[in-house]
C-alpha cells in the first residue's frame, strides 16, 4: 500500500490486527505447550501400564504352572 494511503484509519486497524496476531500467536502457543505436556503424561501412564501388564502376565503364567501341577 502507498504511504500516501496510509491514513490514521489504515494504521489503526494494522494496530488492531498486529495485537489480535499477537494473541492468537499466545494462545496457540499455549495451547501447544498444553497438548505436549498431555502428551508426555500419557505416554509415562502407557509405559506404567505396559509394565504392570507384563507382571499381570508372569504372574498369570506362574499360576497356571502351579495349577497344573495340581491338575495332574
């Protein structure tokens, strides 16, 4: 746009528009920052389960064991 255009209109809105991109800059960064910590905890809780499915599955397998130690 030529400066000769460049009213006060003109640089009121670009001053409207510069703080909007601002926030909106923010809140996706926030927004960001949110989904990685949710993200970090899920995979520290998928971890903790995976652990206590694999001791579910020794205990379930010394179980059987026993129990066919019984059965036969």
């Amino acid at each position: 746009m030529p400066d000769e255009c460049k009213d006060q209109k003109y640089w009121s809105r670009r001053k409207k528009n510069n703080i909007a991109a601002k926030r909106s800059r923010e809140a996706r960064r926030i927004k960001e920052n949110q989904i990685a910590l949710r993200a970090a905890y899920l995979e520290k809780e998928n971890n903790s389960l995976k652990d206590e499915l694999k001791k579910m599955q020794l205990e379930n397998t010394q179980l059987t064991q026993r129990l066919k130690k019984y059965e036969g």
